[in-house]
C-alpha cells in the first residue's frame, strides 16, 4: 500500500478515529525503535572480574547437614 492510498483511506476518517491512527502510529513507531535496541549483539566477558567465588563455596552449608545424605 502506498502513502498516497493511506492518506486517501485517513482523509475520509472522522477526527476521533484519526486521533486513534494517530496513536497507533506512534506505538508501532516506538515498538519497532524498542525492537531494534533488543538485538544488540551481546559480547562475552563484560563481567570479568566483577564476580568473586569464596574458597569455601563447595563446602557444605552449616545447619543443612540433615538434607545432605
């Protein structure tokens, strides 16, 4: 569909439902920008460093030796 024949479907739209096409174009406008942000291409090791393990972490936990047998 062409602009022209959407603006000849839009022109003959009493005001209220304009107001509502309105509307929707700036929600799938916002949508498709919200869409674009999503697939950012994602880069292993931004958290290097950032994260610690204690030594003690395969240890068992004190007061959970009745659920470890």
């Amino acid at each position: 569909m062409t602009d022209i024949q959407l603006f000849t479907k839009l022109s003959k739209l009493p005001s209220h439902l304009k107001i509502e096409v309105s509307e929707f174009i700036e929600f799938l406008d916002h949508k498709s920008k919200h869409q674009k942000e999503k697939h950012v291409k994602r880069s292993p090791g931004k958290a290097k460093g950032m994260i610690k393990m204690k030594e003690n972490f395969d240890e068992p936990m004190k007061g959970f030796q009745d659920y470890i047998k």
